[in-house]
C-alpha cells in the first residue's frame, strides 16, 4: 500500500494526534516494520477498551509502550498474542497477516511474551522451564544432560551462568526474567513483548535486564517494553507510544520527545488548562485533624509527613508504581507502619489494621475493586451494609429493615443503578460497584475517607457524579485522600496536593500552586536533575 | 417478610422437590411407608426411622455448610465423632455424673475444633490438607481412650441420648432438629450468617472491611467440632458403648454430600443450613427406601454415587455456564 | 545443596533413624525375612500409593483407590469361580476397567471444571457399589495358577523371600520413578502441579495429562487390587476400605507436597517403609497397642506439613535475600 492509498482509505496508518500537531507522522508500511497492527478494536461489554489503535514495531527497536491503567496496553498486548480475540483490525507479522487464536500460536508464529510476575513454572528446573514441552528425548526418555546443556549454551547467550536443574523458584526474580526471555526468545525470535519486566527489580538487576535487551535489539529483534519508570522509557527505547482511555495519543521518537511532553501525552489534558477556581476554602487554615509523621513502611513507601484538617480533599498524584496505593494502604493498616505516627486530633492513634483504622472512623475504597472491594455473590444491600455491621460486631445485626433503609438511602442518594436492592453487586456495571463500594464507607460515617482511583473505569456520567460526591462529602466535614490519574480532577477539588516519585513523596503542592502543569512538572522532573533532552 | 419467605423456598425448591420424589418412589414399592403408629407414648414408622438413622449426618452438615460456606473443609468429623464417643464411655464408665460426661464430650470436640482452626486461621494451612492430620490420627487417639475395647457403659441419662424419646420423638431426632434450627437462628438473627458467607466469597475484601476473619474460621471450625461430639454422643449412645474403629467411619464424607446435595458450593459462599439438613435427609432417605423397597443394599452405594454425579453435572460452572447463556438467548 | 531434596532426606533419615532404633531394640528386625515380609506385606499399598503419588504431585487427589482394589479383587474372585476364563486374561481385563475408570475420572474433572475431590468421592462409593454388586460374600481363590505365583520368589540369604509381588512393587516404584523423571508425561505432571493455567500457557496439554494422571492412578489401583487377591488368594468387597488415606500419608511422609508441584515417587515407598516399619515394631513388641501406627502416622503427617510450610517460607526469605 503506497501513502497515497493510505490516506485515501481513511488513513488507517495515520497515528498523530491532533492536538499535537508537530507529531503528525505518516507510518510508511516500511519493510523494516517487523510487527504493525492496524485499526484494532476491543470491546467489552459496556465498555470499549481499544478503539482503532494502529501500533508498529520495528527489526531491532526497543519500543515504549505506555499509558495509565485502564489505558488498554495489556488489551492491545493480549490482541497481538492472541490472549484475546480482537473485534476489528489487522496484525501483520514480517509481511505476512496473521491472527493468533491463542499465545501457544503467537508463540509459535514469533512473538514471545515475558510478564512482569513471570509466568513460568518455579517449581520445575531451570532447564525444563526452558525446554518444556521440547526436551530433547531417546527412546522416549528425556535425555537430562544433552537438556541441561542446551540449557546452558542457551543461558550463556545472555551472559548468565547458573545451576540449570536447580528449581527455578530458587533464583531471584531477575534471574527468572532472563529465563523467561531466553525461553521466549528461543521459542519465538521475531518479536519479544516485555511487560513491565523491571517492577520488582533493583537497579543493578535492571542494569543486567537492559543489556541484554540491548543484546537483543542488536540482535534484530523487535522489543516491546512496557513499564512505569520513565527514567527507564529514555534509558533504554528507541520509540514510544502512549495510550490513553483506548486511545492511541500518539507515537513518538524517543529522542524528540520532551519529558513533560510525555507525561502530558499520558496523563492527557491540556496544558493550558483553566486555573484552579482559587476558592481557599476557610477548611485549609482550620486545625490539623489527623497528623501522620514521619510514616512509611521500608520497602513499600518511604516515611512521609502529611497533615489533614477537616473538610480538605488532599489528591496524590503519581504515575502508576510511583507507591500511590502504597500510601493508601499504609494510612488505612492494611500494611503496619514500621516508623513515624499517627494522630487524630492531638491524641496518637492505633492505624495496626483495617479494623483498627474503622474503629478510628476511617474508610478505604480500594483500587482493584474486584479483588478488593466487592464481595461478588453478595447483594448490593449486603455489600452496602458490610463495614458498618463488621464495626457493630456479628451480635448485634442491623435488622431486616435497617439494612433495607440503608441500602435504599444510598442507592437514591448515590443513584446507584440496579433493578434491586437484593441484587448480586458482581451484576452490577464497574461505575455501579464503585458507588456501592462507597456507600459501604458512607454508611459507616467515616470522619477520614481514602478513595484510590474513584473514578477508573468507570463511563463519564457516574464520573461526573462521584466528582459531585467528593464536593459534598468535603463541604460535610469529612476530610478526604483521593489518588487519581486524572489531574483535572484533583486541581479541582484539592485543597492540597501531594505528588510521588519511586516510593516517596517528592512534592505537596498548595493553593495556588495547584494547576495539572505543576503537578506534570513535579512527577516528571529527573531525580535530582534538570528535564530530560 | 413475604418476600423473603417467597425467596427461602425458591432456595430450598430443589432439595424438597428430590425429598418429595424419592419419598413418593418409596411409598409406591412400599405401601407401608407413611405409616405411623404410637406405642408407648412414642411414635414409630419408617419416616421416623429415616429422621432418627439421619441424625448423625445432619448434625454433622450443620458445622460441614458453615466450615464449607467459607470456602474450607473439615475432613476429621468422623474421627473426632469417634473421640468424644470414646471420652464420654470413657468419663460413663469411670462413674461420672452425666453432665461431666457431656461436658467432657462437648470440651473435647471444642478443643479438636481449635486445633482444625488453629491450622487454618492462624498457621495458613489449606482446609483439605489440615483437617487430614486429625483424620488420619484420630482414630488411634480414640482406641488410645478406649483402650482398644468397644467400651460398654450402662449409664441409663446418656442411653437416653441415644434411644430415649421426647414427645414422641426419639431423642437423636429432637437433638439435631433442636440444634439446627438453633444454629440457624444463631447465624441468621445474627449477622455471622452475612460475615461467613463474605469471609468464604472475598478473603481480602472482607479483612478489608473489618471483619475479624481468623476469628470467624476458628469458629466456624469449632462448631464443626461441637457437631462431630454431639453426633458422637449420638452414635455412642446408641450403642450403649464407644466403638473407635468405626464410630462415624466416613461420616465425613456424607456430611460432606449433604451439604452438596443441599446447594452449598464446595468453592464457599451462600450457604443455607437448612438445605444441607434436607441433603443429609435425602441421603438417609434413599439409604432406608433401597432396604425397604428391597432392592439389595449392594445397591446403595452406586445410587449414591448417581447422585453425586448428577449433582456435579448440574452444578458444574461449564455446565451452569452453558444453561446461562441458552436461557439468555430464549429471552431474547 | 538443592532445597528440593530436604524433605526426601529427611524422610530417608527418619527411616533410617527409626530402623536402627527397632534395630537396637529387636535385632531379628534386621533379618532379610523382616525385610522381605515388609516388601511382601506392603506391596499392595506401595503400588497404589505410586499412583497416588502421580494425583497428588499434579495438584489432585484420589480417593477410589481402596475401592478400586477391593473392586478388583472381588471381580478376579467371582470371574476365576464362575468362568473358565485364565487369571492372566482376567488381569488384563480388570485393568482395562479400572485404567478407563480413573481415565473417566480425570475427563470429568477436566471437562466439568470440578473438584477433584468430590469426583473421585463419587468414584469411590461408585467401585464399591459395584464391588457390592459383584458379591457381598468373600470368595476364596482356588485356580492353580494362584499358587504357583505364591510359590514364585527369591530366596535371599538368611531365609527371607523377595516374592513375586514384592519385586513387582519394587519394579512398579522404578518404573514410577523412571516416569516421573525422564518423560515429558512425568514433567508435565510437575507443571500442572506448579500451576495449571500457567502450564497451559506454556504449552502442556492440560486435558490430555489430567485424564492420563487418572487413568495411570486407576491402572495401578487396579493393578494393586491384582496383588491384593494374591496376596490374600481370595476377594472381598469389604476389603482395603481407607487405604486412600494410607497411600495419601505415605505420599506426604514420603516428602511430596500435598499441593503438588514437588516430591519424588521414590520418597513414597520410604513412606511406606516407614508405615511398614512402625507396624512391624509393634508387632515385635507385643505390648504396644495397634492404634499408635494412626496415632504416629499422623504426628509424622503433621510434622510433614509444618516442614513443607518452613521450606516454603524460608526459600521466600531467601530469594529476597539472594
């Protein structure tokens, strides 16, 4: 297809986005692409999750792939290795169409995947993880030294040297990515998919991970990496593509792309976006209710300092990893402090467990609302009246009609959408259960609420709403924590905000200070250096 | 009220359905089936007989649907029957009173219930795997109490447990309809029933709304245990002697099947006591209506294993998945 | 040292530890007769706790194996006295049946998505049921062919007899262990116990092993139920009721974690020796009353567990440490 045609057939190749209009970049179908996936469409139901992404991947390129939770990375991932079945759109592989109906076939087809909780199996050997399936055999019995050989001569490839018919459970986690790469590279050697490989890995283990994907793109493969550490992104790839609400935002040189001009590509509003409506709220200067200093839990968050008075939202912002949850989880016991305090109200308070916090009138609303929110089979009334009944203690039961009253109030008040009260809340939309999930706290009184991306998933009229809410709740007296990803969010509502980087807190920004490009500048500055190019 | 009334018998429609056709299949090849007749005071017929050989293994489903319910399983109830049958023919025979035997049983299948919950809760052990311990040493622990000899008491209160009758009733049927509909309104007018069922759908979510969860599967564990040693009383007394080879052998695994039967999912969750008391009825019932009906006992076995089968097929989430989606598609 | 092997050791030390005691206490238990009998009296358990093995290392369970066994002999009992049919013929027969019954077995589990647990509950009331309907009675076993395999072993020096059915169960643990070593199948079977939908993921055939993992389980049930009417020259449906739960402890006294993923087949017939063994000694002493064999066995199982949770533990530690 010449570029003429492309852009008579509506562009499918056509990948800039307009509101930056120095990225308009026409992707000739280059023989060098090894991977190009055109026009992909996802739907779930209720929710499109990719809508028309073009994305291509070149012979030997490190290419980025980034965007918020919820942006559809591991959707447009799970496209291309056949995870999942794509509703529209064309995958070519080194020239040829291709369409994967499972991973085993990518597998087979070229394109290897290496996740970041490796998804091999750590109770068998090195070098059967390696050869699985494939062990080399003799009359039908597995011929262990020619495998463990192989197994070596492969390892050795990649500059390690390790006791191949140890468990590979036994090894650290960056030892288990190299095999897992290795495994993937030697079954796959076109393309290789890095899915947040570096999570859990210290530096000089990253350092390791770095080079040998270097080796690789030497090598001429085609890497895709996705991660959350943007130092990472500009250490390593050549390109990167963002992602956003399934969108594709753009793809860019990695070179020519500035820092800041990342993190707004990621986080998506404009730059010039209206000020903070300065209403310094009376609450702001009013007396500190909880007191947490010096807090932090090694490993997990570094120790912080934060003050909340009552009737102040303070947002946290921080890209994704940036130990946001982290701190949630912290200031509600579902991790123990290992230093600093906790006050309310000029008198030290026992945060040790989420039902100590409860005691202490503290309600949490979880990120991964399935896993740590609903309780599925539960109808939605149970779901609402769950927390306030385990604060009452399992003798003294809200009654039939409390229970009922409760439920009916919140779902009126929250306009929570089900045909009944006594209907299992796991039916219910995501923006639905997140609103129950809410009421279970509201209904508990709650003097100190934590809401970790309230509004995730969730489609734009229950957003509206819940932003809605937080005002309300604020206006109460209820002093609130709200991590989102959504900056125009918190520069509204926010009294205050606190912005993280690698585990510690790095800004709090306050009153006037309060505008997304703040809060871009303070999450994308370089650890102790200027802008990046 | 009405409405949940309405929703308490679409719960229990499968299981009294089955009840109903298996008792009406009796009935046909043994006219004599509904038959009552009082002597004595006491009521006699094959229906009471079904309660009465019944009560063991209901008494066992009542602990079995609330350890199931949070997503556990107690595999020692039969040995730990065995245990405190010993004990109290043991505490019999020594010459206690009869409230110290009882204690002594009741104490005993307590404390096997804090050493099953003790596992699970606190050490992370899985149900299956924890609860086998006690499975497998149980038994020996009992013949250690009896000394390897059926032990014989003749303590004319604890007979009565076992063949005594009350208003008409045997006692054995008294005891499990008294203690089941006790735990009933225990978890049920109070709000362990909604705690249970949340800590056995969402372990995390659950802790995370402050329910003590240890705290809940100990207890869950020891009324298991409370269960196995009022069914041990049961069984022992009956016999007017503890047998510790095979008190309560495979009891386990009717409890169990009744529990299945009665609709709880072994994966934990809603659960529904009263359900399970039909299961183990049907159970029974489909013991006594083979020896009546009389087709060879040989046979029992593989109908109870049609049974499973059946139940399995239906419940199976491929199964269940698959009926989902054609009654969808009917809708439309 | 390999983590993977401290719960075989200590198995092997324990065995050896506890012999010598007996040893130290009754000499005559290190006689090759005591060594034979303990092979010959256990070779019906040691067969079946092999499949066992396979079941539980894939993440399974299996509890039909006593009523596959005492299906099989009863089925051996009432063929040999009602047809003309020679025992071999009704061997391969009864091992057709019961090969496809775990096979059966393990498609359900597979295809209907349910537990284990409750499908091999269902197969266990199943093979007895049927065991029932054979005969309730038990049937002496009269064919010649029966004696004459009795009267087929190894005289070893100092009187004892390596029998035709305790070499057999020494055979079928090196076969085992040759399986669960050196085949595809056998690595398979640690996949599935290291993480189904991760095996799946890396290309095992999940279905094909399940059934197979079965099926093998059902065979050597099948198998051990042949040794069993040998061993008794006789079938009785009544018979080796709970010797699933023997073959499951000796599984885990032999070092296999009851979740799956790890252990070794060869571990199980130390576990099996040492169930022999606690048997034999109380034997020898006389004194000492049968039921410390459950009680013992249970500490010894408990003990296991709690090992297993440490190794589990400490190599977390360690990993964040190496």
């Amino acid at each position: 297809m010449s570029t003429a045609d492309a852009i008579a057939c509506g562009s499918p190749y056509f990948t800039g986005d307009l509101r930056f209009p120095g990225t308009l970049v026409f992707m000739l179908n280059n023989t060098n692409d090894i991977l190009t996936a055109v026009g992909i469409v996802k739907t779930f139901p209720g929710a499109v999750a990719l809508d028309k992404v073009n994305f291509s991947l070149r012979r030997g390129e490190v290419h980025a792939l980034l965007g918020e939770n919820g942006a559809g990375k591991s959707t447009l991932i799970k496209c291309m290795t056949g995870a999942y079945r794509r509703d529209a759109g064309t995958l070519t592989l080194d020239g040829t169409e291709i369409d994967p109906h499972d991973t085993l076939d990518a597998q087979k087809l070229g394109i290897g995947t290496v996740y970041q909780e490796v998804n091999l199996l750590g109770n068998l050997s090195v070098a059967e993880n390696l050869f699985l399936g494939r062990q080399p055999r003799r009359f039908g019995l597995v011929q262990t030294g020619e495998m463990k050989k192989r197994a070596n001569a492969l390892l050795a490839q990649y500059g390690i040297n390790i006791n191949v018919s140890a468990a590979l459970g036994s090894f650290s986690v960056a030892i288990q990515q190299v095999v897992a790469i290795a495994r993937a590279v030697d079954l796959s050697g076109k393309v290789l998919i890095l899915d947040e490989p570096t999570a859990s890995l210290d530096a000089q283990e990253v350092e390791m991970l770095f080079r040998i994907v270097r080796d690789l793109r030497a090598r001429g493969l085609g890497i895709v990496f996705i991660t959350h550490f943007l130092e990472q992104v500009y250490d390593l790839t050549d390109r990167i593509t963002v992602l956003r609400n399934g969108q594709l935002v753009g793809t860019r040189e990695t070179a020519s792309l500035p820092r800041r001009e990342l993190v707004t590509m990621m986080l998506g509003h404009e730059l010039q976006s209206a000020e903070k409506a300065v209403a310094e709220a009376e609450s702001s200067s009013g007396p500190v209710q909880f007191r947490f200093s010096n807090y932090g839990k090694a490993g997990t968050i570094k120790p912080f300092d934060l003050d909340v008075r009552k009737g102040e939202v303070v947002g946290i912002a921080g890209l994704l990893g940036s130990g946001r949850t982290e701190t949630a989880e912290l200031l509600f016991g579902v991790h123990k402090a290992d230093s600093g305090t906790a006050e309310i109200g000029g008198k030290p308070a026992n945060l040790s467990s989420p039902r100590a916090a409860i005691a202490a009138r503290f309600g949490f609303c979880p990120e991964d609302r399935k896993v740590d929110g609903i309780i599925g089979e539960l109808s939605v009334r149970e779901n609402i009246a769950l927390a306030l009944q385990a604060r009452r203690g399992w003798a003294r039961p809200l009654s039939a009609a409390e229970q009922n009253a409760l439920a009916d109030r919140y779902i009126k008040a929250l306009d929570i959408r089900t045909s009944d009260r006594e209907k299992p809340i796991r039916l219910l939309s995501g923006g639905n259960q997140q609103k129950a999930i809410l009421a279970r706290w509201l209904a508990t009184n709650p003097e100190f609420l934590i809401l970790d991306e309230p509004t995730r998933g969730i489609d734009v009229g229950a957003h509206a709403e819940i932003i809605r809410l937080i005002r309300e709740l604020c206006a109460q007296g209820m002093s609130l924590i709200v991590i989102s990803s959504e900056l125009e969010e918190l520069v509204a509502y926010s009294s205050r905000v606190l912005v993280l980087r690698d585990r510690a807190h790095v800004a709090e920004l306050t009153g006037s200070e309060i505008t997304t490009e703040h809060i871009v500048n303070a999450i994308a500055a370089a650890p102790g250096a200027g802008e990046h190019p | 009220m009405i409405e949940s009334a309405l929703r308490f018998g679409h719960r229990l429609l499968p299981q009294l359905v089955a009840l109903t056709i298996i008792l009406l299949l009796i009935w046909l090849v043994f006219p004599g089936f509904f038959a009552l007749e009082i002597q004595n005071g006491r009521l006699y017929g094959s229906v009471i007989d079904i309660l009465n050989r019944g009560a063991p293994v209901a008494l066992l489903a009542v602990g079995m649907t609330v350890v199931i319910a949070t997503k556990g399983i107690d595999l020692s109830v039969g040995a730990v029957m065995a245990i405190c049958g010993a004990v109290a023919a043991a505490s019999s025979v020594r010459g206690d009173p009869l409230t110290v035997t009882l204690l002594l049983a009741i104490g005993t299948g307590l404390v096997c219930g804090v050493w099953n919950g003790f596992l699970v809760s606190v050490l992370n052990i899985q149900p299956i795997i924890a609860t086998l311990v006690l499975m497998v040493a149980g038994r020996g622990i009992a013949q250690l109490v009896t000394e390897g000899a059926i032990l014989t008491f003749n303590d004319p209160g604890l007979i009565f447990i076992g063949s005594g009758a009350f208003a008409g009733l045997p006692m054995p049927v008294v005891i499990w309809l008294v203690f089941g509909i006790a735990v009933t309104l225990l978890v049920r007018r109070t709000a362990l029933g909604m705690l249970i069922e949340a800590v056995g759908i969402n372990r995390r979510a659950s802790t995370l709304s402050g329910i003590q969860t240890p705290l809940l599967l100990m207890a869950a564990y020891m009324l298991s245990g409370l269960c196995a040693a009022i069914a041990g009383l049961i069984v022992t007394a009956d016999i007017k002697g503890a047998d510790a080879n095979n008190a309560g052998l495979w009891l386990e695994l009717d409890a169990i099947l009744a529990v299945v039967v009665g609709g709880t999912s072994l994966l934990g969750g809603r659960f529904s006591i009263i359900a399970s008391l039909a299961g183990a009825m049907i159970i029974q019932a489909v013991n006594t209506g083979i020896l009546l009906s009389g087709f060879p006992p040989e046979f029992n076995l593989i109908i109870k294993a049609a049974i499973i089968v059946i139940i399995l097929v239906i419940q199976s989430p491929r199964v269940q998945a698959g009926v989902t989606f054609l009654s969808r598609k009917s809708v439309r | 040292m390999n983590q993977k092997y401290l719960p075989l050791i200590a198995t092997i030390v324990i065995f050896i530890v506890s012999y010598a005691v007996c040893a130290a206490q009754y000499p005559n238990i290190l006689s090759t007769r005591v060594v034979g009998n303990l092979l010959t009296d256990n070779a019906f358990l040691g067969i079946a706790a092999v499949g066992m093995t396979f079941v539980i290392l894939s993440g399974g369970i299996d509890l039909s194996i006593g009523s596959v066994i005492a299906f099989t002999g009863i089925f051996l009992a009432v063929m040999l006295e009602s047809t003309s049919i020679h025992p071999l013929a009704a061997f391969a027969l009864v091992l057709v049946i019961t090969t496809l019954f775990g096979a059966i077995m393990g498609a359900i589990i597979h295809y209907l998505e349910m537990p284990a647990f409750i499908v091999t509950l269902a197969g266990m009331f199943l093979a007895r049921g049927m065991a029932f309907v054979l005969s309730i009675d038990s049937i002496p076993i009269k064919h010649p062919f029966y004696a004459a395999m009795k009267g087929f072993y190894y005289k070893l020096p100092g009187g004892g007899r390596i029998t035709l059915i305790g070499g057999l169960m020494v055979l079928v643990f090196a076969l085992g262990i040759l399986l669960a070593q050196r085949t595809r199948f056998g690595t398979n079977v640690y996949a599935l116990g290291g993480g189904a939908q991760t095996s799946a993921l890396m290309g095992v055939p999940v279905g094909r092993t399940t059934i197979l993992i079965y099926g093998l389980s059902g065979f050597l049930a099948g198998l051990s139920g042949i040794v069993y009417s040998l061993y008794t020259s006789a079938g009785y449906s009544l018979a080796t009721v709970g010797v699933e739960l023997d073959a499951i402890a000796a599984v885990v006294i032999g070092g296999t974690l009851l979740t799956g993923g790890a252990g070794f087949v060869g571990g199980t017939l130390v576990g099996v020796l040492i169930q022999g063994l606690i048997q034999t000694y109380i034997t020898f002493d006389g004194s000492l009353s049968s039921w410390w064999t459950k009680i013992l066995i249970g500490a010894l199982l408990f003990a296991f567990i709690l090992m297993q949770k440490a190794i589990l533990l400490l190599s977390r530690q360690n990993k964040r440490y190496s």
